[in-house]
C-alpha cells in the first residue's frame, strides 16, 4: 500500500481508496494519488495482478476480483495502524472508493 496526505495537515482529513487497473501498477498511480491528495489520504493497494507482482505468470487472473475487494477493504479495518505508522490522520466517517483503468 503506498498511503499520500497533504503536508501539515492538522485534522483527520477524508479517506480516498484508489484502485489501479488490471495489470497496472501502484507506481503508475503515483501522480494521480499525490494529486488527488489535496485535502484528503489517499491510500492506493498494489494489487496480486499488478505488472509490478514478479509472480504473475502464476496469477489465475479469473480469481483476482474477489482478492482487489479485499485489498480495498483492509485498510478500513487497520486505520489505527495506519495512523500509527504513516502519521497521517483519517477521518472514517468519510470514506469514497475510485479507480483507474
């Protein structure tokens, strides 16, 4: 996961899960994400059918939607931890999803 926040933010600020697209990567949504960070944490997963994954002959990529879901869902259930490690503050009661393919 690679979590993005505007510098000095002194307030929980709202929650923006970004998902890249199949077969994209966490480094080609980097401009994106620090763009889309603007007031708000964005936090963006690397996803199993990732290009960057070095295992990804083996992916049976028919199975994977079900595996991005939970790389979504995760860091919602570890915001504490995240806070904890990043600094960053979330603000849970404003939470939106994107993606990009």
């Amino acid at each position: 996961y690679r979590v993005v926040w505007p510098d000095g933010a002194k307030r929980p600020l709202p929650v923006l899960l970004l998902s890249h697209g199949a077969n994209g990567t966490l480094d080609g949504l980097a401009n994106l994400q620090r763009g889309l960070a603007r007031g708000r944490v964005v936090i963006a997963p690397q996803h199993v059918d990732s290009e960057a994954n070095p295992d990804l002959a083996k992916v049976d990529r028919t199975t994977t939607f079900p595996l991005r879901i939970e790389d979504m869902r995760l860091p919602l259930e570890n915001a504490a931890k995240i806070e904890t490690l990043t600094g960053a503050r979330l603000d849970m009661r404003r939470i939106a999803a994107g993606a990009h393919s």
